[in-house]
C-alpha cells in the first residue's frame, strides 16, 4: 500500500469471498489463509476439493510452523461427500472461527453426477455457505475451477471478488478497495513474490515464533472427514 512501510494482503471480510485466479489458486490461497489466520484467535476451518489442502504451499509462506495447527481439513473427493461436509459444518462453525475455506468448490459437483443434480448440490451447498458468513459474520474464502453454470453460481453468491493475477514480479491482489503494489528490493528491482510475503506475514505477526528461531518438528495440517 502507498505510505506504508510494511505491505498488506487484502482483508477477508466477513461474508462469502471468491478469490478469481489466472492460474491454479494454491499458493496466493494459501498466503490469504495464513494471513488471515495469524490476525485472529480462532481456527481456519477447509473443506478441500482437488488437493488444495497442502502442507508445503502453507509452509511456504507461514512465520511459524504452529499457525498450522488452526488450520482443519476435511477432504471430499465426490459430489455427495462434499455436500455431506458442506451440511455438516454448521457444528464445526462457531463465532471464533477465524475463516471458511472452500477451494475448488464447483469441482466436485461435475464429476461423477449428472448436470441438473450437479447444479442442485452445488446450489444447496452455496445456501448453506452464505447462511453461515451471515449467522456467524465469519469470512468464507471460494475458489472455482470453471466457467459452465455451476461456476457462475459462485461468483453470483460471492459478496465481493478478489482477483489475483500472475505478473513478471510474482501474485497481484486486486479488490474493489486494495490493489498490491509492487515493493523494492534494494538492489532496483521489485517483488510480489510469495517468498516476499513470507517475510511479510512474519513481520505482522511479532508475537509468533518464526522459522529462523523455530525448532519444533514441522507439523501437517489437521486433516479429518472424508478421505
């Protein structure tokens, strides 16, 4: 940001955001993720679709090992299994919960059952979704795959999109009120890289063990659910 001397990634408001990608969302996913995670008290709660839910991307850019531990992972390889997780998690939600996270989340819905019944589930899991940002006022974080009509259903319930675009200096974040500017290096070049926002996210968080002094083994996210 302009005037500031140490840079920011967008906010997660409460409310239901897709974050729009040129490319495979893992890793600026994963910088939002850690970044909203380190700013609150309560877990990250992720409902995982197409292998998102990867420790190394989150390493990669996390100050400290243990921000991993308030991140739980529930995987749903099938239409109905992530539906049953998506339903389910009413009782995994609470009013300390720090995000919602739904990578992927019209993936599922087009793979092993028909169009119409694809686009049935998605809706009702979409429902479930948007009524939880709103009774718990907890930040939800979409990711979509496609462009067909169960795609556009995402985009439609979101609350407000943020776009990330790949540039010759790393991941851009843009929303209607932020816009990642570039940053110097020192030696005349700049950098947005995520490697950057490693060393950003740290700084954010002075309370929190980084890597340099960590020496716990490194832990893997929490997974449970359907495997």
């Amino acid at each position: 940001m302009h005037g500031t001397a140490l840079p920011e990634l967008p906010t997660l408001s409460p409310g239901v955001q897709l974050l729009d990608t040129d490319g495979r969302a893992t890793g600026p996913l994963a910088a939002l993720v850690v970044d909203q995670v380190i700013g609150a008290d309560g877990p990250a709660v992720w409902v995982d679709s197409r292998g998102h839910a990867q420790t190394g991307p989150l390493l990669d850019v996390a100050p400290s090992d243990r921000v991993l531990d308030r991140i739980r992972v529930a995987r749903g390889f099938t239409a109905h299994q992530h539906f049953a997780l998506v339903q389910s998690l009413p009782e995994q939600i609470d009013e300390d919960t720090a995000l919602l996270v739904l990578p992927a989340m019209d993936a599922p819905y087009r793979d092993d059952v028909g169009q119409r019944e694809g686009e049935r589930l998605c809706l009702r899991s979409l429902a479930t979704v948007a009524r939880i940002a709103r009774e718990y006022d907890v930040p939800v974080l979409l990711t979509r795959t496609g462009t067909d009509a169960v795609a556009d259903a995402l985009a439609t319930a979101a609350d407000r999109t943020v776009e990330c675009r790949q540039t010759a200096l790393g991941p851009r974040f843009v929303t209607d009120e932020f816009e990642t500017q570039v940053y110097p290096r020192g030696d005349g070049t700049v950098q947005t890289t995520l490697a950057f926002w490693r060393r950003v996210l740290a700084a954010r968080c002075a309370g929190v063990e980084t890597p340099e002094t960590a020496t716990e083994t490194r832990p893997e996210v929490v997974f449970d659910g359907a495997h």
